[in-house]
C-alpha cells in the first residue's frame, strides 16, 4: 500500500491496533515503519518520513534474498514511496536551509538502495518461475528516472550494460508496461548521446507497445521521436498532431516551417518554445532541424528552376530573403557548404563563378541518422 494511496489514512486512523496484534518479524517491524512513515508523510514531516521509509527499505532488503517473487509487487511500491519521499525531503531541506551544497543528498542516497534492490533481483538465483528476476525491468525504470532525475547518465549506462549480460527471461516475456519504460528511457539516454538512430528504434517500439489509453506516455515518447524523425526528414502528419494535442502545441510550429521551408519561421517557433524544447531536452536536436528546413527550400528552388545542373547563390540568395532571411554573399556561401558537408545536399561550390554545381545523380539524397 503506497504512502500516498487514498486508503493509507484509514491505516492511520486505525494504526493502534497494530501494537495488539503482533505480526511475525520481519512483518511487524515493517508494518510499524510503514506506519510511522505514513504519518510524517501525510503531516509533511518528509526529512522524517524519508528517514523510516529508508529504515523500512533497508530492513525488506535484507529479507527479500530469502524469497521468491512474491514479494515484487510489495518491492515496487516501496521503491516507488522511497523515491518519491526523498525528493519531498531534498525540497523541504532546502526550503529550510536554503542550502544547495548537499542537494539531492536524500535522492542519492535512496538511488544507492534501489540500485541494491535493482542488484538483488539481477542476481536472484532461484527458479525461473519464482525468481526475482522477473522485476528487473520495472527496477530498472525506477532507477534508470532517478538518475536521469539526478543527472547521472554515467550511472545509467551500468544498468543498461547490467541487463545486457544478464541471464534474463525473453525481453517479451516481461509485462508490457515494463517493457515500455525500459525502451523509453533507453530511447531517451541514445537521445542524450546523440545516438539518434538507435534512440529511434527503441522509442519507436515503446510507442508501438503503448496501450491505446496511455496517452500521457505516447506524449511523453513523442517529444523524442518527433524532432529525430524531423532530422530524417520525416514531419508529424496533421492525424497525429491532432491526435496528442501537447505534442502539436511544442512541435506544430517548426514542423509547418519546414514543410513550408520556412526558415525564417522555423527560428520563431524554435524562439517560441525554446523553454519546451529546454524541458525535454531537445533544443539541440530541433535547433539542427534547421538544415531540413533550408534543404527543403533550396528543394523548392531547384524545381521551380526547373531542376537545372547548377543554381546561382544569387537566387539562393534571393530565396532567402524572401523567406525573411536576408544573408550577405559569403553567408550564402558558408551555409551552403555547410549542408553540402553534412550530407544534405550532394554539389560543390564553384567560388569563381558563385554558383551551387549539382549532383547529376540524386542531388537532394535521402536523410540518414548517421550523417
């Protein structure tokens, strides 16, 4: 029974019980601290609540090893209250202290209990059937958000190593939820390293294996898989948009700009949600879709011109003013050498003669994650 469940303070009201019917140990210790994290919790005394919550955590770790998965769903919960408890905690001590040296000190600590959790079901050595193993993935979700939380992506990558090597059940074996939220934040740890293609396949498939009803997580994954589909050239259809109504609202500006080769427009919707894009961390990606949408311009330059062998940086020059995007001759220059060096356009520059010399052969390619 979480901390924070409706009926945590029917427990409460009836907490006196528990001291006249003991329970067997470790049981009744358990019970006992559950109770008394449950009432700091619910009077926001978090530093204390933080502080049974880790006695209980402590003291169920050490009994678990005796058994089977039973005990899995009880594990999650408090693994759940325990990270959730020390963030509460962190805030309250700062707002108290106004102190930032030990931030995050409770969330790091807890983060070292639920990597023991995570170590002891990875490691679990009973049969298949009953063996803890079955809760490495949902562990892996909680631990793999506190140390994105934390900022210590380093720490992410051994749990992803530690699964890799594990002697695990079959990855479809697992329940579908935690299948999600392992790809997801595998997806979103490649984003973080610019590992765009693995990154989308994995938050493809955790998309694909959301419910019809999870919107919260489509929405979630397709704050990713939106702007690296965009630097493939691939835009979000108007059905989808329409559909995740909070994805349209951060990405419909700079996908319509480059629909549009719009660059000028596509600056003012990345101007206009750069704090959306900070919050999901990806600016970076969006910012770069800037060379589609000046590849789409000079797309639309080269067929009103009639797809002709070579194009002068003067209608270039022309094209982007008329979008609103007024550059001098040598800016031209450098912003078309820069798409031709990075695969988004196959030509050379001929400097004498201030002209774009296409490709005879598939001058617009298609777009690769790898480039």
């Amino acid at each position: 029974m979480s901390l924070r469940g409706a009926a945590t303070s029917n427990v409460i009201a009836q907490s006196h019980r528990f001291h006249y019917h003991k329970l067997p140990e470790p049981w009744q210790q358990i019970v006992e601290y559950h109770i008394e994290a449950a009432i700091d919790y619910h009077e926001l005394r978090f530093v204390n609540a933080y502080e049974k919550q880790k006695e209980l955590v402590i003291l169920f770790q050490n009994s678990m090893r005796d058994w089977d998965n039973w005990c899995l769903h009880v594990l999650y919960v408090f693994m759940q209250d325990f990270q959730y408890i020390a963030s509460k905690a962190d805030r309250q001590m700062e707002a108290m202290t106004g102190e930032e040296e030990n931030k995050d000190r409770y969330l790091k600590t807890a983060a070292t209990l639920i990597s023991k959790s995570f170590s002891i079901c990875i490691n679990d050595r009973m049969q298949l059937r009953g063996s803890k193993k079955w809760g490495v993935y949902r562990l892996s979700g909680i631990l793999l958000g506190v140390y994105i939380k934390l900022g210590q992506l380093n720490l992410c990558t051994n749990v992803t190593k530690a699964i890799k090597v594990a002697e695990l059940p079959e990855f479809y074996e697992f329940p579908k939820g935690d299948q999600v939220t392992y790809l997801y934040y595998s997806g979103r740890l490649a984003f973080a390293e610019q590992n765009y293609a693995q990154a989308e396949i994995a938050l493809h498939e955790a998309f694909r294996k959301c419910t019809i009803r999870s919107t919260e997580h489509k929405d979630m994954i397709l704050f990713l898989l939106v702007p690296i589909r965009m630097l493939r050239g691939i835009l979000p259809s108007p059905a989808l948009l329409d559909r995740y109504p909070n994805v349209r609202d951060t990405y419909g500006g700079v996908a319509s700009a480059i629909k549009a080769g719009n660059v000028r427009a596509f600056m003012d919707a990345l101007d206009e949600n750069e704090q959306s894009f900070i919050k999901y961390g990806t600016y970076f990606a969006v910012e770069r879709a800037r060379s589609i949408a000046l590849r789409r311009l000079f797309h639309r330059v080269y067929h009103l011109l009639d797809r002709p062998k070579k194009i002068l940086l003067h209608d270039i020059q022309v094209a982007l003013t008329f979008v609103g995007l007024p550059l001098s001759m040598e800016e031209v220059e450098w912003t078309m050498a820069n798409l031709i060096f990075n695969g988004f356009i196959k030509a050379y520059i001929s400097h004498e003669h201030l002209t774009l010399v296409l490709s005879l052969r598939d001058p617009f390619p298609p777009l690769t994650l790898g480039e």
